[in-house]
C-alpha cells in the first residue's frame, strides 16, 4: 500500500510522550526522589456514585433478553441526547434540540473525526498555543502544508496568544475556512469574553468558516459575564460546532463519553456553492463509520443530568478549582506572571528570569521535583511559558507549591 | 466551510436504512401482521455473566481514588491484547505479539477510519456483494470517482462473487493499493479456503496491496480446513491488516469493543517509495484521534478469554448457526438456491422464479410477514438475492420458516 504521507510529516515525538520520557529519566537517576505530577491532564476524584449505580443498572440490562440491548442509535441514545438538550441548553435559554446533539466516545475523537466532513483544501486557523490535536489532525489530513523552520506549518493560520492580549486571541487577517477555539483554554486557563467571541463569530460569517468549539471545561466557568457556550453569542449557530466531554467535569476520561453540538441552522457550500447542511453530513460520516458510545456508559452520562449527579461535577470541580487557585497564588508569590487558573485547572506561567519553557521545565523537576508541561509544546507563542494543572490531590498539589517556594529562581 | 463533496456523492438513502422504513409501511398498512425480522444483523441473546461481573468490577474500580482509572492507553491495556494474542493467535500457532494489536470501540469504526493513512489516491479492491461500509467509506474518502449507471464506482475495482464462482471471488486483473476482504462473508456467509486466500495474498505480494480482512465472523467457523484467520497463510503479515469484534460472537453489539491486528512485517512505501511501517502508521492516527476503548467493557471483554468466557460464545454461536442451517434447509426445501449458513450466521438465497431482489423482499413481507435483506443492497453481483439471519431467537426462526413454507413461488 501507498502510506498517507502526511503522517510522515508529522515530527516522530507527541509533547507528552516527550515530557513521560524525561520525567521517567529523572526518576531513574534520582531513585530517591517523588516526583509530583503538576503536568497531567487527567482527572484523580472518582467517579460519582449516581453514575455508578447507572453503569451497573445498564449493564445488568444485557443479562436477559428480554432486556438486552443491541446496536444503539449511531447519534446516541435520545434519553442521554435529551437530557443535554435540556440540561445544557434549553435550561439556560438556548435553542438546541437533541437531533442536533450527537454522543462521542470522547472530544479528542471528533476533534480529529470531523476532519472527515471539510473540504480536503480547506484552510485551517488555530490559536497559538492550543491543544496539539487541531494542528496533528489538520496535516494528517494533507491541511498543513509544510513544517517551516518556524516550528510553525505554512498552510495553517496562526491567532496569537501573547501577553499582549492577555493571552485571548483575535480573529486574524488572513482567510480560513475551519477554525478552532478552545475557552477556557487548555493550556492557559484563560477565558473568551462575550465581546472578543463575538468577534469570531462575526470573522465566521464574514468568511463563510465553521468555528469548531472545544468548551470541553465549560463547567469550570461560574460568572455569569463569561459565555459557557458559543451558542450564547446570537448568530453562532449559523457558523458553530460545540464539542464537549465528560472527562474532566466527571472523571469519564477512562469511561469515554462526550458530544458534539452540530446546528441545523449551519450550512456548507458544495460543489457548485449550493448549501449543504453540516448536520447530515456528519450524521452520515457517524453512521457509516461509527457504532455509537457504549450503552452503559451513556447510562452513567445520563445521570450527570440528576440532582445528585450535578451536585457531584459541582463537587469535584471545586476540588480542582481550588488546587489552581493555589497554584496561580504561590507561583505568583515566587514571582511568576500567571495566567487562567480561575475559570479552568490550568495555570499559566513565565519567570521573568527563566525564559526557555524546557529549560524551566527541567529546573523545576531537577530542584523541586515537580513535573510541569513545557508551553513550547502547545505552539510557538507558547515558548517560555509552562503549563501546571489542578488534577493532582489537594495534599500533593500543596506540598508541590510548598517544594516550589524553597527554589531559586 | 466548504463540504468534503464526496458525502455528496453518495446515495442518499442507506440500504438499512431502507429496509427499516419499508418494514415500517408495511406495519403501518397491516397493523395486525406480525413481522418476523430475519433482516437483522444483530445479536439477540443476552451477555455471559462472566462478562458482566467483569464489567462490574471494572465499574467499581471507579469509586475510589486508590484504584480510580483515568486515561488508558490509545492502543488498549496490555491485560487484553495479551489475552488476544495468546487466546486467539499464539495458542493457534500464529505469532501475532500484543504491540500489534490495538483495541478498537469496534469494526466499523476501525474499517472506516484505517482509510486515514493509505494514500488519497489508492485505488481500493471490493469483493462484490459486500459489507456497504467498504465502499462507503472509500467514497467519503475521495477513493471512489464516480457513480456511473451501472450502479459502480469508476475508481473502485470489483471482485465479482457469483454462482459461477460459488459466491467465492478471485483477485482481479486490474492494480488495487487496499483490499477488502470478508471471511465468512457478509452477506453471503460463504468462507474463502486455504487455496483461494492463498491466492489473494499472492496477488497483494505482487501488487504491493494491503488486504483489510474482516473477520468478524471467524468464531462460526469450525473445521480446520476453513482459514480462521488470514495469518494462516504463509506471508500475510507482510501484507494484511486483519479486523475482528467481539460484538457477532459474544453479543456486543452494544458494549461495543474489537481489535484490529497491524503486524510489524507490514510496510507501507512513503513518499520517495521508501519503507514506512503500517503498524507505526496507525498507532500514530490512533494515538492523535482516540483515546482508547472503554475501561469496563475493555475489561469485559477479557473476561471471553477464561473457560467460561470461551464456553459462552460456544453456546451463543450453536444457537445461531443452528438457526442459519435450519433456514438454509427450509430455503431449499422451497425451491431456492442457497449459499452459507454453515460457517456463518448469514444465508444467501435465490428463488429461480423470483429474480429482482426487492421484489422478493416484498413479496416475503407480504405474504409471510418475514423480513430479509435485499441481495442487491450490498452490490450489482448481489442482485436477485436475498439474505436472512439466524441471529432472531429459535422460536421465532422456525415461525418465519414456517409461514415461508406456505408461499407460492
């Protein structure tokens, strides 16, 4: 066979894989010492027991035939799609109805899946830094062009994250066709306003672009003044794709369960300009290349949308929230310039003295024994910067901030 | 945006789609008539609790911090590859290791998405009739040109299954870059014999093809003279990828979990005609585009791989088999041609006075109020034929066989 030469474009070492390695490293070399994972994305609380008892519920159905349940609907079942429509949406005054609502086995797999759906020569925009599966997807799917010397890829469209800005990004000059946001944003924590969204969405009508959406830590957001969904801003519906998950709201990152908000109201062009609505398109890239989520875990999703399930996101996202708060203090306390930290688990932070994200990454892990993500990782404009989570245990998270004061930095 | 125009390339009604509907109009129109669905690809009998308790525990994992499983791996835990790999591989005299083994939410997703990283202009091989997926997928993936009256993509090359053949196809003459192959096939329920597979791994030594082989089916087979797994013969895995579900065999339709096998002797050629790794290849797009199957189901899954696991499956693919050779003997008791239903769930029939497919189809809802699938749905070779399922419970297969006994041909 003839390899997808795109793929091979793509540098041999994912960010991550690259930060695991060194930590590993380190730890052979320093057999004494504990390193504290300030770097990891992944969620510690477990999961909530109205969830649970959900789980097993669906899963004892499958014991009799009576009972049992087969294929399920590609788009999901309708009591989980009609739990979202109305507990994310309709409930805060917002008009999407659960045909237009389909459930993933996870953001990061419609993320790269709705690639499927856009032209192959569409023009692609991503803020700068942002989660490194927007550019990863967008060159496996032959939109990248090539890799400059820059670190940066000569088909994609950058928006810059700068201290400039306060680390919100503008709608460009340049042309795209698909662009994707992320607020609040991983891996700075830092939030959209209405006015600035507003901006990208009026830059998504002007230029006929979808805005692909990932508001996976929407429910780290607890001011009213700043927008939980796209959706808020009036017109959005016309340009937006929502994409959201359970994984860090309710710990499902190893259950896997997500969605995805496609509106009726959004239109491509075809071939010949005439409008092609988005949401069958990707109801056909689902049903032909997808089987649905998982019958019980869609059970336990479900149950996020009970009292008990509510007060339990509400619960674990405090606990996060607070380890960020304490991390954004302390950090500025050693003199750090912070970022985020409220309305997300991400801190973002740059020493005045210590400008080279791995080389800061490696001072800390060397003398405080503590693992961060090097910003560099994200995107250019990340360079510099690092990247500390919330996800970590109360304890650990103090005794990291604790570790972090005695540096010299 | 723009649309990937080749969604809008594809017919816009899918064949189960159809099928359903037509069923529907029937129930509408005959409100007293009980259909009997033998259309149906999907399993009715309930999960071993062997695997349910596995599940559970799984499930119950998740309620504590202490053994609280976050992010798995991309490729799946190592505890089911390995059962994998010794259970349906090295314990068979094949040595496929656990690294070439990925855990997928299920075929289809894994047929469609293995499209990402063969090269945009490959020319793709059907067996014809086939599974919809193949050719569905490879239109969306820009693979197919377009679709002329015959009812054929002029891109796609067509390995015809005919009476002449004995519904089992040979390679082409014309150049193919990916082949789909199915054994036992679906919707035929024939098997491929050593010989013949032999020759298909020849002509993809030769062509520099890979063959997708989708065995799904491979635990209906039960005589050693019938290929299990492609890797039977000498030289596939230096040319095929090979797909199995654990979703016909031990009912996870709805649980949804597979693997796809990508052995490391697999090479692709890059861009210069050099060697690039096809497992490599893969892990990448799954390492960038998913994040895993389900930990309980993952779990469950295992849980096939003990005594009882194995014993189950046993017991569930008797009773449809026994279903498949007891409407394989009805079927020609009343004048049809059958092909299957011996190593297969899967009955394909032709009745020598009835020669359009959807007329047959019409004619068994109506005067029998069975439903069936019409052979032409699945492609041009496919016309005049009919396929049924022994997937419905024994009850209700011996009452459709029964009414069938009673139409005139």
């Amino acid at each position: 066979m003839k390899a997808n030469t795109n793929f091979t474009k793509l540098p041999q070492s994912y960010l991550f894989s690259e930060v695991a390695a060194r930590i590993r490293d380190h730890k052979e070399s320093n057999p004494e010492s504990e390193v504290i994972r300030m770097d990891i994305g992944d969620v510690t609380l477990p999961i909530a027991r109205c969830v649970l008892d959900a789980m097993h519920k669906g899963i004892e159905e499958m014991a009799s035939t009576v009972t049992f349940r087969g294929y399920g609907p590609e788009q999901g079942y309708a009591f989980l799609r009609e739990a979202i429509s109305e507990g994310d949406y309709k409930s805060r005054g917002l008009d999407i109805s659960p045909d237009e609502i389909f459930i993933s086995d996870g953001a990061k797999s419609d993320l790269g899946n709705l690639g499927d759906i856009y032209s192959p020569d569409s023009v692609v925009a991503v803020a700068d830094p942002g989660y490194p599966v927007y550019v990863d997807t967008a060159v496996m799917g032959g939109r990248g062009g090539d890799l400059t010397e820059s670190g940066r890829w000569n088909k994609i469209v950058y928006a810059d994250s700068t201290p400039e800005n306060g680390f919100v990004p503008r709608p460009p000059k340049e042309h795209a066709d698909v662009v994707y946001l992320c607020s609040p944003n991983n891996p700075t924590g830092v939030v959209f306003d209405r006015e600035t969204l507003k901006e990208w969405v009026e830059y998504a009508r002007r230029e006929k672009a979808v805005i692909v959406y990932d508001s996976a830590y929407e429910a780290f957001v607890d001011d009213p003044a700043v927008p939980r969904s796209i959706y808020e801003i009036p017109g959005a519906q016309e340009v937006a794709i929502e994409i959201r998950s359970f994984s860090k709201t309710a710990g499902f990152t190893g259950l896997r369960c997500g969605y995805t908000v496609v509106p009726k109201a959004l239109k491509a062009s075809g071939e010949n300009g005439e409008e092609v609505s988005v949401n069958r398109l990707w109801n056909r890239r689902q049903s032909t290349k997808f089987n649905g989520a998982s019958y019980p875990i869609q059970c336990g999703a479900a149950a996020l949308y009970s009292p008990e399930g509510r007060a339990a996101i509400k619960e674990n996202i405090d606990v996060y929230k607070s380890n960020a708060r304490y991390i954004k203090k302390k950090l500025s306390e050693a003199g750090f310039e912070t970022y985020g930290g409220e309305h997300s688990p991400y801190v973002w932070a740059r020493h005045p003295e210590q400008t080279d994200s791995w080389a800061l990454f490696a001072k800390l892990l060397k003398e405080a024994g503590i693992s961060c993500t090097p910003g560099i990782g994200f995107g250019r404009a990340g360079g510099g910067y690092i990247r500390l989570t919330g996800f970590n245990t109360p304890e650990k998270t103090r005794e990291a901030m604790d570790r972090l004061g005695k540096v010299d930095f």
